[in-house]
C-alpha cells in the first residue's frame, strides 16, 4: 500500500511539472525550477568563458555583430511572450551574447540566454542573416527549456531524487548530467530526444530569426553549407544526436510558409 502510495505521488508530481513550450504547444517534462538551471549554467558558463579565448566586442566587427544579432532576436522574443502572457517564463533571463575564437563550426546557449559562438562557424554562415539562423535556433533551446527537459530525463534515468535541487550543484552525478544534456564532456544519450530538441529548436528559431526582420529564408541554403562541408563524412542520422542536415533543410522547407508569416523586413 505504501508503495503505491509512493507511485502515486510520483505521478502527481510528474503531471505538475508538464509543461508546453511555446508556439509547438509540444507537452514536456520539466522537473527542476529554472533557478536551479540557471545556477548550474552559470557556473558552468563562467568557467567556460575564463579558459577560452572571448572575443573583444568593442574592437572586433564580428563580435559586435554576434551581440547585435543575438540582442535583436532576444528582444523580438521577449515581446512575442509578453504579448502571448508567457512573460514570466523567461523574466529571469540575462542575455549574453559572446564570440569564442576557436576553429569549431560550432554555437551553443544555455538555460538563462548564455550564448556562445565559435569564430569557426562565421565562414559558413557568412552574413548576418545566416547568423541570425544559428542565433535563433540556440536561443529556441532556451526559451523551450530543452536543457530542464534532457536534464529531467538524465536525472529519472539515474534514480536521482529531484527534491533536493538545492544540492544538484553539489552532487558529482548531477553534473555529469547536466553536462552530458548540454553536450559537455560527452553525448546525450538517448538520441532520438536530441534530435527531436534539434528540429524543435530549428522550427523556433526560423520563426525567432523571422520576428526579428531577418529573411527565414536564408536558413535553407546555410544549412545547405553545412551538408556541403562534411562531404558526405558525417554518421547516419540513427547514429548522430543531430539530425541530418538534409532532414533540416526538408523540415525548413515546409515550415517557410508559417515563418514567413512573422517576417517584417527592417
């Protein structure tokens, strides 16, 4: 009885922390308070920023133009969900917008809107549109909380109680939790979640990037760029945390019709 009693509880406490993340409507399990979130990132963010290379963004037109890009899809969505009375869900975030000199084609955020590009993905993108691509597409993982949910999953798959979040910060199999559902140090390992956050986040992004005044359409031939640089070298999709850069460009074709809607030039 007492067992059940306990399994009981657990669902109760499962359903209370559903949640849907914005413009998919896509129900998902959240079980940690953002502020927990926030506190790991933010630790975790400083100490990435202290042992790389940051880019000066007040003498350098390439940081300058990330933190642009990244402040103007930042404050499109901002009032996007104020105006759909999702305000408090992102009211804790402070935006950072930061350039990494490194050679990897690579950008990433952070729950709280730490975002980080690498040098190495400015030749692909190439203009500030195709930026404004892989800017939305990272802030998407934020404003979706799809590090609270990979988290939420590493945590029930290790058998670790979420009640003391408190202490998650402290607790060693907590972090590599954390750090694998960020991609740190390893990868994700369910696969399929991974790329089901990836095209999420790709749907977000193409509307976020769209909110700004920034062409969507410029999201189809970038990731056409990308296809074309791993020659053919990069793992079968079932192999892959991401999906394939052909699975993208498909997926961004058929959503142009919605994203253009919320395009307004500037």
């Amino acid at each position: 009885m007492k067992k059940i009693a306990l399994i009981f509880t657990a669902g109760i406490g499962l359903l209370a922390a559903c949640s849907r993340v914005p413009i998919t409507g896509r129900s998902q399990l959240n079980l940690l308070p953002e502020s927990t979130m926030q506190s790991m990132a933010l630790q975790e963010y400083q100490s990435f920023l202290s042992s790389n290379k940051v880019v000066s963004q007040t003498s350098n037109k390439d940081a300058d133009m990330v933190k642009r890009v990244g402040q103007r899809i930042a404050g499109a969505v901002t009032t996007y969900m104020n105006q759909h009375n999702m305000g408090n869900q992102i009211a804790d975030y402070k935006w950072e917008f930061n350039l990494v000199d490194s050679k990897d084609v690579n950008a990433w955020c952070m729950p709280g809107g730490k975002v980080v590009v690498y040098t190495g993905l400015l030749p692909v993108t190439q203009n500030e549109t195709a930026l404004a691509c892989v800017m939305g597409h990272e802030i998407a993982h934020a404003i979706a909380r799809h590090g609270n949910e990979r988290m939420s999953q590493g945590l029930i798959a290790q058998g670790i109680q979420v009640a003391g979040t408190v202490a998650l910060g402290k607790n060693p199999t907590a972090v590599n939790v954390f750090n694998q559902a960020f991609g740190i140090g390893g990868n994700l390992g369910v696969l399929a979640f991974s790329r089901q956050n990836e095209l999420e986040a790709d749907h977000l992004g193409v509307i976020f990037m769209a909110m700004a005044g920034y062409n969507p359409q410029e999201s189809i031939p970038f990731w056409q760029r990308m296809a074309n640089m791993s020659n053919g070298q990069k793992p079968p999709e079932f192999m892959s945390t991401h999906p394939s850069d052909a699975r993208r460009v498909q997926q961004l074709q058929q959503l142009m019709p919605e994203a253009m809607q919320y395009y307004k030039p500037r």
